[in-house]
C-alpha cells in the first residue's frame, strides 16, 4: 500500500473541469466527482467520503486562487500524501506558469501542463516534485520563455533555433550516467545579475483572555530564499535571537525557533551541530528554506501557577472589547492601542512596558520598512456579531471607518496608519446591538442591565458559589483576575421578564474581536539573519569577483490572528 | 510548511486576484479569438503534423495536447501523430508519447505500430531518450506487449544511467498490472533495483515492492540496512513508501523483547560501595539493534517539510519504538498545526489519536489547541477534544484556562459549539474528580444565567445529571440547588430534567427530603407545565409517594419475615400500633394527598400518553402492602452513563489512514477500502522471527540454507545474530 495518485481534476469558478488527468485504474469522471463534493454541506473538510460514488471514493480537494484541485482516491493510504502532492503541484504550476495560477493560465498551457504533470507522477507513482529538476525534462515555448529570460536565462524561444541548441550543449554537459550531484538544483544556472534574497515572514496567533492576558501566544515563521546566483553556490545563512550574551546566542537561536522543518537542501547535520547556521546550496529560483515556531509565551506544563513572564506580551497593536454598556447594556465598545513605543531597537533585551508614555506616535507611511523604522499596515479589527443582531446604530469609530457587513455578519474596521501624521495612540470604535424586532420591548433596566454584565466578567459568580470556600485554593489567580468588579448583587434574583430582556440584550453583544495588520520589518519572535556567506571555496561556476547582491525582509502578518475575548 | 505559492502571497503586496483573474481573463479572450489555436482546421493541422519541418510537427503537437485536455476529439490525428514517433527530436518525442499514453487505450493495434520505434528509443545514446521510452512502453495500457515491456524493464535495471534504471523501477507495477503473469521476471529486478546504489532508484524500486509483492519480505533482509541508512538522501515520497515498508518489516522480523527494569539503590556514600540491584517491577522495551538503527535514522525525518513524512515518522515511533522516541516526535507533530488549513484538518485527527495514547507527552503544547474564532468546526472540534484529553494530567494554571476557555465557548452562539463546550466540561469534570467542583460550578452558573437558552440549559443538565449518577452521595446539595433553580428555569426539557434527579433522590435521608416539597410546589402550577415536565411530575409523585410506602412498611416487618420469627410480644404489639396508626394516616397524610391530587390532574390532562402513564403507576401502587415491582420498576438502580471522548472509537485505527480520519462509522466497519492492506501485523512472536545474519551483507546466499532463507524462516530457530543482544 504505497502511495497512489489516481487523477487531478482542477476547475475553475464555473465549475467547469479545466484539467483531467488520470494517472491509475478508473476513477470517477470529473463530473461525477464534483457534483458528489458539492452535494457536501460547507463548510466541507479537506478530505470527504463520497460514499455514494461507485466505488466509494475519498478526495482531497484544496482551494487555490479561483481554481479548485481534487484528487480521488479508491483505496486507503496516508491521507496527507494526497494533500501534500496537491499542493506540491500547485508550486510547481506556479513555477512555470507564474503566480498567482489563474484557470486561464493553466487552459493556455495544456503543452507544459502534460509535460509537467507526466514528470511529476508517473503511473500513480509520484517521483518528481522539484521545480529544478522538472526544468530539466520540460520544455517550455512561447510566453513562458520570457520568463527564463527575465531570470537571466536563454530561453526556448519558439523558434527551435541557436537558443536550443545551447540548451542541449548545456545538458550534454552534465555528465548523463551519474545521477544529478545536487537533485534540487539544476545543473549549468547562468545569470547575469546575481542576487539573493531572505524573506523572513511570521504570522502570528494570540489569544487574550477577557483580562488582556495573552493565553496563547504562537508566531508560526517561513524563511522564504531567492536564489538567482550562476554556477554551484554554497551558502552559509546565519540566524540568531535576542536574549542572552553574544556567547549564548547559540542557545537562544535553538531555544526560540522551534520544531524547525526545512528544504531538503539543508544540511542537517551541520544545523545539529551549530543551531543556528543554515548551510545549503539552493535550488535556482524561489523556495521555502526553512518553518519555525516561536512560543511567544513560553509556558511549562504541569506547572500550576501561571507564567510569570505571560504579561510582557510585546505587539504592535492591541484590542480590547468592552460589551453590555450604556443605559440598555446594548453598547459596546472596541478600543484599539497602537503601540506607542514600537520598537525600533527591539535588540534591547528589556522588553519595555507598553502604553506608559504619551500617546502620540508617527506612522511612517513613506518608507517601505526597514528594520529601523518598521511600519504598521493593513489595521483592520473584525468584530463577529451573533446572528440575532439585525442591524447596528449609532457606529461611531474615532478614527478609519467601520462598516457592518450583513453578509458575514462582522463589523470590519479599517484603521489608516499611512496619513503619516501625528495620530493618538488608542482609536475607539463604539456602537449598539440592534436584535430582531420582537425582543424590543426593553424597559427600565439599568440596574439590571450591570448585574448581568457583571456576572459575566465573573466566571466565578453564581448561584452556586457558597460552595467556593470549602475547596481550598481552586479559583487561581488568573480567574480571579477576570472578574474585574466585585458582584455586589450577587444574590439578587432578578424578575423574569427584566432577565429574559437582559439575557437577550446579552446573547446580542460580540463575544470575541480578531485584529489583523501587516508590519515590515520586525518580527516578534526578534530573530534575525546575521549574515548570509557565499563559501566561495566550495562554490563552483561563480565567476571571479561576482558579489551578489543580498536582501533581507522581515515581515509580520496577523490574519485575525489576535483574539480578544470579550 | 507552508507552500511557496502561499508565502508569496503574503509577502507581496496583496495583490487584487479578482482584478487580476479579470485582466487575464480578458488577455486569454483576446488571445483565443486572436491565435488560430483554438479553432484550427482538421486538416490545416493535419498538414503540420506531416510536415517535414520539426518546427511545424512541434507547433501541431502542441495544439493536439491542448486539444486533448480540452476534451476535444483528437483519435483521428492518431497516425499522423504516431507517424512522428521516430523523430529524433527529443521535444517532439516527448508530446507524442503523451499523446500514445493517452489514446494507445482507445486503439490498441495503431499504438502497436508505434512499439517498434519506441524499442529502438530505448538504446539511443542519450539517457533521458532511454528513460522517456521505457516510461511510455509501460505506461501503453496494451496488454500484447507485457512480455515486450518486461524485456525492456529487465534491460533497464543493468542500464549505466539511474534514470533509466529509476525508470525501468517505475515501470515494474504498470507492467504487472499489464499482465501480472510477467511476475517472476519482475521480481528478479526488482531485487537488483531494491540494492541499487542510487537513492532515487531505490524509492520507486520500494513502492514496486509495496505493490507487488509486500509478504516477500525476504528479498529486502540483505538490503535493510542500506534501506535505512539511505533513509535521509531519499525524497520525501521515496521516504513515505520505505517507512511503510520498514514499519511492516520490523513488524515482521524483531519480536518485542521486554526486560525486568532494575534500578540500583542505595548507593553509599563512597563511589566504591557497591549499590544494591532493585527490581522495580517494571517492564521496558528492549530493542533490537537493527530495529533502532531504524528508529534513530528516522528521527533527522522529523525536520522534513512534508507533513506526511512527519506522520510516518509518527506512526513508526508509535507503533515500533519507545515512550522515548515518541516524546521527540510530539513537537513536529503539533507543529503541523501551523500548515495550510486542509493539512490542518487531517493533522489533528492524527494528534487526537496519538494524545489519546499518551496525553501526558502533549500538555506542553496545551495553548496551542486553543480555539479560533476563525477555526472551521471540523478543527474547533477536535481541538475541544484535546483540550479534554490532556486536562486531566494539565497543571491548575493551565486547567483553569481550559474551563474558562469552554465557559466562553458554551455561552456563544453557535449550537455546535455550545454544545460540545459544555460536554467538553463534563468530560473534563470527569476525567479529574479534584477539578470537577469547578466544572460543576461551571456548568450551573451556565443554567442560572442562562436560563432561556434552552440548548445550553439542556445540554449542561445531562451532563450535570451525569456527573452526579456517577458520584450521587457527594453530590446532594447539587441536587436542592437545582431544585432551587426551578422557578427560574423556563426550558422545558431543563425542568423535566431537574424534577427527574430530584426524583432520583427522593428516596435519601427520608426525614430530610426535598422532594415530597418540590413535588407540592410543583403541583400548584401543574396545569402550566410542558407535557414533558408533566410526566416528569407525575414520576416524581409516584416515586414519592412509593418511598413514603417503603418506609412505613420498613419500620414494620413484613408478614412472612413475622411468620419465621419469633418476636417479643412488645415489639408486636408496637408494630401493630404502627400499622393501624398509618392505615389511619394513609389518607390524610400530606404525600398521599399529592401522590392523589396529580393523579387527579393527569387523569384529565388532554395528553393521552400523561393518562396512560398515570393508570399505570395507579395500577402498580395500587395496593401499599406489595410495592415490589413497583420498586423494581421506579426504584431500579440507573446504569452510570459514561460519555468517552468522542475520538475513542477511532483507538486502534491505523495512523496516517484515511479510516482514522473518517472514522468507521462513515467508513463503514472495514474502513476505507484497502484499509486492511496498511494495517501493521502483529509482533513476529520470539523464536518466529528470521534470522537475524540475514540481514549482514556479507552473508550470501550461498551460505546460508537458501530453501529456509526464502520460507521466511519459520523454523530457523534461535540464536540470530541480533537477537542474542536482547
């Protein structure tokens, strides 16, 4: 039972199938495949059982772009395989076609296409995935042969004349009974500019309990390269953290990067040996080096009491959500902090308190982000609503513009960091929960209104909570951090009809807001690449005295990827 | 990790697809309408097929593969297609053997023209024309030419190129699937190709084995050692398919040898003092040195990009090696989480199932199952469930965020959710009895607030109701606070839930019960309940009144126990007294009273199902002297609900599989199909296991017995080369 790709079957928006390949046995036709997927609720798994198909078919599908990939299978094997191989073959398409892959680009490159998807699997068997190694075997013609000029390359030009024929006298170079030296890396790569790029990117992830302690807090990271250097280069790439003296740095680097994976290239003995330093010889083009995590606060299990380093959480930007205010508890309230004291000299390993100094603070919206002057973009704080809630009133930011999107049932609030001018550091966006039509019938609650308020901020309030004294030490800290306010009404039994009224004005308050930014040129996690050495020892086919020019980029995004709980 | 398509996106300026996507569109349109290469005459092409130019062979070719994906009919270019085959032209060979591949199905006896120009490919000087051919004669699906193919795969297993050599692996499955008789022969290079030097060949010659012929683990004893040392060089679906293979295989050949652990004790204070050797009554792992081999070479894997990979990695740990091993593979795993969302999904059915094994080993990672607002149910789902799997051993810190965490889920929106939060809480209130007040506190403060969201209240009172059938002495104040809370409870299947347990209680500390007042307070507003409350009062009121029977009977003996002893006339006397004291009572008595009352009320009720119920309890209770059956009946002790972690059906389901993922109930009972070809086979049992010197290179097969070497050594006995380290 090894792996066996049955077909691909790519469609576009129209759910036309725009590509049928099949590779082994008989699998269902395209067709009948995508009426079974879409005959699934959404939203649908990455892998489905179509039961009703004859034979029972499992598929993979993946979502890229406006196109849509599945891949059935009629028997069991390792489910991630078929998800692998799909996305493996997206990379690959947009190796060759360029990115992003459009369902037009792949229906005017059906030549290439086969090629490609001939190469990649062969019988069922999936035997080659890499880009290199493909450029290889697949001849590209016409539109595509621009791009290998564009990377300094001779191109295929549709007419079959000199430039192939240096193509072959190219390959009759390698020597063709030895197997490739290098499986990654084409052999014979010219370019007339050399350059290399790092492109360290990290997308965050935290959730903040409804005190603002962060509760988990985990930046993912991929270290994208651009290798465009002629001949065998041999690379040496060095990362480090901050923490610790220069002498330690080893340690940090192996402390913060965690569960590092990477591109078959590099050599992991050698990161075994000394954490930190990546040495490879790239395939030509753009690829993945490497993946990390970083837990941004490092918690230790078993332990009972809480991290005590938990609230030196460092963001460019938080928020803060504020439900059940106002006369009729129907308010609420987002407010967004912008760190004032972004840190340009994040290096400093005292990491500073946020929000102490005054609130005013100067995007830079000209530059494009160095390191020393990073930029915040893209705010934007996505506030899901219950779906009782019809519409919304009184919506007032202090600064961008929000908008109730009924469709999504979210409020999405853009907050401009680009004007450039002095801005106060905290924006409030406020609003109130309009519910459906018939629980209108509010009336005199104020009172009301708080309490309930106030026995949801505290989770340890209740009708039950006599019993609380006899158990010895259970509400631990973070708990009793929560409840902000002291219940004072805790035994008060509200009236039937003002609960009722309470607990539907409550059921319509948001319960959780999502922040969403962009910043270039810091990343949380403070790594950062040291140096970037071409070993010209080892290297081959890079000629006397080339220096490549070297680029590095960090980036971070949140993609609603900070939480707050309300 | 993440694919370079996805990372760019994010680098780059977001860029607006839809604009894009139109722009193109409209290019491609433009280009369509433009370029003759849609709609081309038959025989224009036709015509440039033929042509003696390479150039317009190329173009026409190239126009006939699109039209092939375009689903376009293109059977009668075949001979003109066909025709080109002995081209010289490397880039023309390679579009007609696309075309052959695809269509030599469809007319079998053309393509067989082709077969001959195709063999003399297969000695051309360039090695990629060699490897080219090879791949498209196996791939024809033309049964006539399996002996031919066969042939050829032989041929290519000596060639000096591994790519061809890589080829001609590949080609083996096609061919037996062409004509499985070929069989012999395509073993014979399969067991050249398996000790190939090159990795790359090796990988495809592995997945021939895995289809051909998986039992025949004899052919692979004298190449597992370089099996697994070319482990790392591999490519990763090279690597996926020599897992499954040294998994089976050391399944199969090293038994699970167990040794007494000892520990040595009481060391003195002088380093010479001899400790003193201590059986601890363990048992650990004692593994093969070949087995380890296997397992230390796995471990560089746990670095690799393919999330696959991993999960092999995973499984081989899991299922071959020790606690230890799998502890380093824990943090790879999770790291999954951090993969393309689809990757995501099938990741965690795979950390669920491993967590369940060992969930001590994933307390560290607690926050990282933590849920998004943005997370899709099947992923929320399955992270609640790892939540509850790794509470029990969490510390306080983290356990009180992981109830706070499902508080909050329990009181959103979604019906699912809520739902699977406030059972989450029950098995979290389960699975650590200390933390279980906690939860408790948790899951009433859900009812009291919460009164009108009748899913929720619902929800939490089973789960309430099954915590305390599990535990019901410690948890009688539980049941007066619910009782407590009815006047606010509004949800029918809430109250009808509540007046069950408090029926379910009437019968402890009979002097002190709530229930006979419950049941009192409940009658005066009978006529406005829900018909389930009804007939959860009317339960309750036979209970009742059936405990307030018992006990009066208790305190006097029945008549049979009367008959067999002798009593003191005292004693009669008193229990005489007692009797004709309660026959008087037994009308006015306040219980009685209800007990009759509800029964008036049911009586008239419109339900017709309240009636009946009622007639029967009348009929059981019917006389107070014999309330056996009646106690038989209402009184019987309930079975303790168990509500296991929803994932436990999937135990034992084989890692990696699509079965784990759908799990058997949409499976269906035998999995996936093919299921039962991946499951691993139990331990080799000691003594069955063959020889360990096989697997010396230096052993030939001359040497040893070759007749027992091939039997799998079923009785070669002991004393193999690494089974006597264990």
């Amino acid at each position: 039972m090894s792996a066996v790709i049955e077909a691909l079957y790519v469609y576009d928006e129209q759910n036309n199938c725009i590509l049928e390949h099949v590779y082994h046995a008989r699998p269902p036709s395209p067709k009948s495949l995508l009426s079974q997927f879409k005959a699934c609720p959404v939203p649908r798994p990455a892998l489905l059982y179509l039961s009703d198909l004859s034979p029972a078919t499992t598929v993979a599908s993946v979502y890229h772009s406006n196109t849509l990939f599945l891949c059935p299978s009629g028997t069991d094997q390792n489910a991630l395989t078929l998800l692998e191989f799909v996305h493996r073959v997206i990379d690959v398409f947009e190796d060759f076609l360029g990115p992003p892959l459009l369902a037009h680009k792949i229906e005017n490159n059906y030549d290439i296409i086969a090629q490609l998807l001939g190469e990649i699997c062969d019988g069922g068997a999936i035997c080659n995935t890499e880009p290199n190694a493909l450029r290889e075997n697949v001849e590209v013609a016409g539109l595509i042969g621009k791009l290998f000029t564009h990377v300094g390359l001779p191109g295929s030009s549709p007419a079959l004349g000199a430039s192939n024929n240096l193509v072959a006298n190219l390959k009759a170079g390698s020597n063709p009974n030895s197997g490739p030296a290098i499986p990654w890396r084409r052999p014979n790569v010219r370019h007339t500019s050399n350059e290399l790029y790092v492109d360290i990117l990290e997308d965050v992830s935290v959730i903040l309990a409804p005190s603002g302690r962060p509760i988990s807090a985990v930046s993912s990271g991929s270290i994208a390269f651009t290798a465009k250097v002629s001949g065998i280069p041999e690379l040496v790439l060095t990362l480090s953290a901050p923490g610790g003296s220069s002498s330690s740095k080893v340690t940090s680097i192996f402390r913060v990067m965690q569960s590092p994976v990477f591109h078959p290239c590099v050599r992991l003995a050698r990161w075994k040996e000394r954490p930190g330093e990546l040495s490879f010889v790239p395939p030509d083009g753009r690829f993945v080096l490497a993946g990390y995590e970083v837990d941004l606060i490092p918690s230790y299990g078993g332990v009972d009491a809480p991290p005590s380093r938990g609230e030196k959480l460092f963001m460019p930007a938080m928020v803060d959500l504020r439900t059940g205010l106002g006369e009729k508890g129907s308010d609420f309230e987002v407010r967004l902090t912008l760190n004032t004291e972004f840190p340009g000299a994040y290096t400093s390993s005292k990491p500073r308190a946020p929000g102490t100094s005054t609130p005013s603070f100067s995007f830079g919206g000209s530059s494009s982000g160095s390191s020393n002057a990073p930029t915040l973009e893209a705010v934007v704080v996505s506030i899901p609503l219950p779906a009782g809630v019809r519409r919304l009133e009184n919506l007032r930011p202090s600064r961008g513009e929000a908008m109730f999107q009924q469709f999504a049932q979210s409020v999405q609030w853009k907050v401009p960091t680009k004007d450039g001018a002095s801005v106060s550091g905290t924006a409030v966006l406020s609003g109130t929960v309009i519910g459906p039509l018939h629980a209108g019938d509010v009336e005199d609650e104020d009172e009301d209104a708080e309490t309930s308020n106030s026995m949801t901020t505290n989770p340890l309030l209740g009708y039950y909570d006599e019993d609380s004294a006899s158990i010895p030490g259970k509400p631990s800290a973070p708990v009793a951090s929560k409840g902000s306010k002291v219940a004072s009404a805790k035994d008060k039994i509200l009236s039937a009809a003002q609960q009722k009224a309470a607990q539907a004005t409550k059921a319509l308050m948001p319960r959780s807001v999502n922040l969403s930014f962009t910043v270039r040129g810091w990343l949380p996690s403070g790594i950062r690449v040291d140096s970037l050495i071409i070993d010209t020892r080892k290297s081959r086919g890079l000629g006397e005295n080339v220096k490549p020019f070297k680029g590095v980029k960090y980036m971070t995004v949140s993609r609603k990827g900070i939480e707050r709980r309300g | 990790m993440e694919s370079i398509s996805r990372i760019s996106s994010m680098l780059e300026n977001a860029r607006d697809l839809t604009i894009e996507a139109a722009q193109s569109a409209n290019a491609g349109r433009s280009s369509k309408s433009g370029s003759s290469s849609r709609s081309i005459p038959f025989t224009q092409l036709q015509k440039l097929l033929d042509s003696r130019n390479d150039r317009d062979i190329l173009e026409g070719l190239r126009k006939v593969v699109s039209m092939i994906y375009q689903g376009k009919p293109c059977l009668p270019y075949f001979s003109s297609v066909v025709k080109n085959v002995a081209n010289p032209n490397i880039e023309v060979k390679k579009l007609v053997y696309i075309y052959l591949l695809h269509y030599a199905e469809s007319d079998p006896d053309l393509a067989l023209l082709s077969v001959n120009a195709i063999q003399k490919s297969l000695t051309d000087q360039n090695p990629q024309v060699r490897a080219m051919a090879l791949r498209t004669m196996s791939g024809m699906r033309v049964p006539v030419i399996s002996q031919i193919v066969s042939l050829a795969i032989k041929r290519g297993c000596a060639d000096m190129s591994p790519h061809v050599r890589k080829a001609s692996a590949l080609a083996i499955p096609k061919c037996y699937r062409l004509d499985p008789n070929t069989l012999p022969q395509l073993l014979e290079c399969l067991s050249i190709l398996l000790g190939d030097k090159q990795y790359f060949v090796v990988g495809p010659a592995v997945s021939a084995f895995l289809e051909l012929c998986p039992d025949r683990i004899d052919l692979i004893h004298k190449h597992y050692r370089e099996l697994v040392r070319k482990l790392v060089d591999m490519d990763e679906w090279s690597q996926l398919a020599t897992l499954q293979l040294l998994m089976h295989y050391s399944r199969r050949c090293f038994p699970r040898q167990t040794k007494r652990v000892t520990k040595v004790e009481g060391k003195g204070f002088y380093s010479d003092e001899p400790g003193e050797e201590v059986d601890t009554g363990e048992q650990a792992v004692v593994l093969d040195p070949d087995l380890e081999l296997l397992l230390r070479a796995c471990k560089p894997l746990l670095q690799s990009r393919n999330s696959a990979v991993i999960i092999s990695v995973v499984s081989c740990f899991l299922y071959l090696g020790t606690s230890e091993y799998l502890k380093d593979a824990v943090g790879p795993l999770i790291a999954l989480l951090r993969a393309p969302s689809d990757i995501q999904q099938v990741a965690l059915y795979n950390i669920v199932s491993t967590a369940l094994i060992s969930p001590p080993l994933f307390v560290p990672y607690a926050s990282r199952f933590l849920i998004h607002s943005t997370d899709p149910p099947n992923v929320w789902r399955l992270k609640l469930e790892l939540l509850t799997i790794i509470f029990p051993h969490c510390g306080l810190h983290q356990k009180s965020i992981i109830v706070s965490e499902l508080e909050h889920f329990a009181q959103g929106t979604s019906l699912d959710l809520i739902r699977e939060s406030v059972r989450a809480i029950g098995r979290c209130a389960q699975a650590d009895p200390r933390t279980s007040t906690r939860c408790f506190k948790v899951l009433l403060k859900q009812i009291s607030e919460n009164p009108n969201n009748t899913l929720l209240v619902s929800e939490a009172l089973t789960v309430i109701r099954h915590l305390i059938q599990q535990d019901p002495t410690s948890h009688k104040e539980t049941v007066i606070r619910l009782a407590k809370n009815l006047d606010m409870t509004t949800s029918a299947e809430a109250r009808a839930s509540i007046i069950w347990l408090v029926g379910e209680y009437a019968g402890v500390e009979p002097e002190n019960n709530i229930a006979p007042d419950v049941l009192r307070i409940l009658a005066s507003a009978f006529a406005d309940e829900s018909e389930p409350a009804k007939q959860q009062i009317l339960l309750l009121a036979a209970k009742v009144y059936l405990h307030y029977l018992n006990n009066n009977s208790n305190s006097q003996p029945s008549p049979n126990l009367e008959q067999e002893q002798e009593q003191e006339p005292a004693v009669k006397y008193y229990h005489q007294q007692q009797q004709q004291h309660s026959q008087k009572e037994k009308d006015t008595h306040p219980i009685s009273l209800l007990y009759n009352y509800i029964h008036l009320l049911t009586r008239y009720d419109t339900s017709y199902d309240l009636r009946d119920r009622a007639r029967t309890f009348k009929a059981l209770l019917s006389n107070p002297h014999s309330t056996q059956l009646a106690s038989l009946l209402l009184l019987a002790p309930k079975p303790v609900p168990s509500a296991p972690s929803p994932s436990e059906t999937r135990k034992g389901l084989m890692l990696g599989s699509m079965t784990l993922v759908f799990g058997r109930e949409v499976a269906g009972p035998a999995g996936v199909r093919g299921y039962g070809e991946g499951e691993l086979p139990a331990w080799v049992e000691e003594g069955q296991q063959p020889d360990g010197r096989l697997r010396d290179v230096h052993v030939d097969l001359d040497t040893a017995d070759k007749g027992s070497l091939l039997a799998g050594a079923g009785g070669q006995g002991k004393g193999g080369g690494g089974q006597a380290v264990g």
